[in-house]
C-alpha cells in the first residue's frame, strides 16, 4: 500500500515506497540482501543479477544479442554465487575421467610391449628349433624318432600350467582338483579309457604326423625354405574353415590363397619338378596340411578353450603318444628302417634342447593367445622366416636363388592378407570417414577463427562486421 499524507506534511518531494507484505521481509531464494537475509532489489557483494530470461547480467545480454560463438547463457566472466552450477563438480569428474584413461593407456602399452616380446620369443625359439634339427641330423638322422621324443615333453604343459596357477592366484587347489576341472573340455561324461583314446587319438596323430612330416622337409629343404612352406598352414587353415564350419567367405583370402599355392609351385620349380627339393616341397606341404586339419578339427569338435583346458589336453596327448605311438619307434627300428644305435650313442644334448624348443615354441603361442594380441603370435611365427634365411646365410652360406625368394616373399604376403580381420573393409571404410570429418573440423575451426579476428579488428575500427552465414 501506499501513505500519501505523510509525505505532503513533511514538505519533501513525493516518492513512491513499497511496504513490506506482513511487516516482513519477502524472501526469495537465491539472493543476498543487507541484512544478511534473501530478497528482491540490489545486490550487497558485486553478484551477477539473475532475470527471468536466465541472463546475468550487461555482459551476458550483450554477448546473447551478438550472437557470440559457442555462447552459453549464465557462463559470462562472472560466476554465479549460489553454488550451484556445474563447474563444481567438474574438476572431480575430469580427475576421474583422466584417471580412468590414463590406466587404460598403461594396460594397453603393457600388453603391446608384452606382444612385442612375444612376438621375439616365439620366433627366436621356432627357428632354434628349425636350426638344431639341422645339427641333429648331422649324427642321428631318425626324424619319427625324435618327433616321437620331442612330442613326449608335451606331459609337461600342465604341470608347468598348474605351478603359474598356483603363484598367479589365492585359490589353491590340489592339482588333481585342478586337472579334474580342466578335463570338462572332454565334455559331461566321466573319463574313461573308451573317451581317452576317442577324444585324444586323432589330434595326436595328426600331431605326430605334422612334426615328422616337418622334419622329414628339413632334410630335403633349407630352414628357409620349410619355414616359409609351412606358413602356408594359414591358408588351408581358411579353406578347410570355409569348407568343413561354412565360416564367413572374404574375397581377400581367397587371394591370400591363392598367393600360397602360387609360391609352392614355384618353390618346387626353383630346382625343377624332380630330385630331393621336390620331394622336400611336398613334405612341407604335407605338414602344413596336417597342421591346418588339426586347429580346424579341435575347433569343430573341441570349440573354444581356455589355457587350462589346452595344457590339460596337451598334456593328455603326450600320455597318449607315451602309451600307444612308443611301439612305431620299435617297429621302425627292428624293420631298420630307422637305426639309432645304443642309447648312449644318441645326441641327448641336441635332442633335449630340440624337445625343450619345441615345449617352449607350444607354450608361448597358447599363452600369447591369452597374454596378447593373437596377431602378434601369427606375426611371430611368420618373422622365423627371416630369422632362418639369416642363419642360412651368415652361418650355413646359403644361396638363395631368385625364384625361392620370390616364392618365400609371395607366401608371406599371403599369410599377411590372413591375418586381416574380417570386418576389415568396413574397418577401412569407418577409418577414411574419421579421417575426412576430422579434415572438415579443422577447416571449420580455422574459418571461424578468421571470422572471429576480423570481427575484433572491425569493432577496434567502430565498425560491425555481419557474418555471411
């Protein structure tokens, strides 16, 4: 309400004064007064004034009516007062967002070094086991035998499974508890002899069928030369894949393929279709053959499998070639079609080191494939090519004819076209579009930071520059 009489008494100019509703302050939230109590009217401690439209203040409404880039209104120079806004959680925030990514960072740079060092392991140990067949052979020329000896050391990759386990994790647990537990792989049923010898038989057949097959191919073959022949494991591994589990068909490994079948056939024309280089080439062949029919059967019929069931099998498969392929040995000796003497005239010491090569070359491919990227251990297998050719040539002075080095190259381009991911093209595709979105970005920061200095420059002039767009 309004008192006129007052003010024409006292003489003074007339004023209009609102009294308080109550005899009391009205409050609104948000806001300071004098007296420490919240209101509408001025401000005591310099604050931003709050409109019904959400503008602070002078500065606000004229950054709104320009139209300044990237405005947001109530983010001025001023900071608002009450508490509220969201800057004061964002430092929190951002902290854990840094943090978050910088241990994603960390594991990621771990597991790519860890890779790396993989990937060195795995193709130091494949051609030292290439490099001692080759002096074995110099004074005990028996490959069944060996590749029975060596495929016998396999007993050993659950026990060294089960001693990571045990160091690695608290749950201890005994280790027939453990192998038990591993043996589910086999399936529900429980393990008898029948199941042993129809779950195991095959795969180890196969297994012992690669290995000699190989080392037959090191006779007749460089390490060079069988190293690169057995890559080609990779794309009959495909074929069989597309063939038998109807995997998905890529134009580009088909190609891949292609390039493999196209270096056997000039690795065994590089000496002419005839003689020991031939019949080297054909081992090869044959090995990676057996190789690729093994992954693709456990894939069939054993699926998927973690490393516990792998050493379980493993070391399963040499029980069953301890048992049961230990009489091929004794039929080829007492036939004479392999002779080896006393057992104190073998080469242990190669042998040993030979079998310990390939334990460990088994190993780091199965714990690779959990550790790391699974193409680094594909990329490890393939870097025994090169790694032989320069023992070959620095140690055993190999000469490498043009054609066997075209024939290696052309392989290991295939293998390299295998290892590509199947949504690669739409990989491809998603990348080039990143790529030209992130170009298009940079073009429209730097038009709207020349925009932004030739509007400053006009307003030092007293002029105003009006945006095309």
């Amino acid at each position: 309400m309004t008192s006129t009489e007052s003010v024409v008494e006292s003489g003074k100019q007339p004023c209009i004064g609102l009294e308080p509703l109550g005899g009391k302050n009205t409050l609104l939230p948000g806001k300071s007064t004098a007296s420490g109590g919240t209101g509408l009217g001025t401000f005591v401690d310099g604050g931003p004034k709050v409109t019904a439209n959400g503008v602070h203040d002078i500065e606000d409404r004229i950054l709104r009516i320009t139209g300044y880039y990237g405005y947001n209104p109530g983010y001025s120079s001023h900071r608002r007062e009450d508490g509220l806004e969201s800057h004061a959680e964002t430092p929190g925030s951002e902290t854990g967002v840094e943090n978050q990514s910088y241990h994603t960072c960390t594991s990621t740079v771990l597991k790519v070094l860890g890779g790396l060092l993989m990937v060195l392991c795995i193709s130091s140990s494949w051609v030292g086991t290439a490099q001692v067949v080759k002096l074995t052979f110099q004074s005990f020329s028996c490959p069944f035998f060996i590749s029975w000896f060596s495929s016998n050391w396999n007993i050993l990759f659950f026990p060294i499974y089960y001693s990571g386990h045990v160091v690695t994790t608290r749950e201890k647990q005994t280790p027939i508890q453990k192998f038990r537990e591993c043996s589910k792989l086999f399936g529900e049923e429980r393990m008898s002899l029948k199941l042993f010898i129809k779950r195991t038989a095959p795969f180890s057949i196969l297994w012992t069928l690669t290995n000699y097959l190989y080392l037959m191919a090191l006779k007749k073959l460089t390490a060079t030369d069988a190293s690169g022949l057995y890559c080609c494991h990779k794309a009959f591994v495909f074929l069989l894949s597309w063939i038998v589990l109807k995997d998905r068909f890529m134009g580009v490994r088909i190609v891949a393929a292609i390039m493999a079948i196209t270096g056997i056939v000039m690795m065994a024309y590089a000496d002419g279709f005839h003689g020991d280089s031939f019949v080297g080439v054909a081992l090869a062949v044959g090995s990676a053959s057996t190789s690729a029919l093994y992954k693709v059967l456990f894939k069939m019929f054993l699926g998927s499998a973690n490393l516990g069931e792998v050493a379980h099998f493993l070391s399963t498969m040499g029980f069953f070639n301890l048992i049961f392929i230990s009489c091929v040995p004794l039929i080829l000796y007492f036939t004479k079609v392999e002779q080896w003497g006393s057992l104190s005239s073998l080469p242990w010491g190669y042998m040993c080191g030979l079998a310990g090569l390939w334990l460990v070359f088994n190993i780091l491919v199965h714990v690779g494939v959990v550790l790391t990227y699974p193409i680094l251990i594909s990329i490890g297998t393939l870097l025994s090519v090169p790694g032989n050719a320069a023992v070959d040539v620095l140690k055993h002075e190999v000469i490498f004819s043009a054609v066997r080095l075209a024939a290696t190259c052309i392989i290991c381009m295939g293998f390299l076209l295998l290892l590509l991911p199947e949504e690669w093209d739409s990989i491809t595709v998603r990348f080039l579009a990143t790529m030209a979105d992130k170009k298009s970005e940079e073009h429209g920061e730097e038009l709207t930071e020349s925009s932004m200095h030739t509007r400053s420059r006009s307003r030092a002039n007293g002029t105003i520059s009006l945006p095309l767009a």
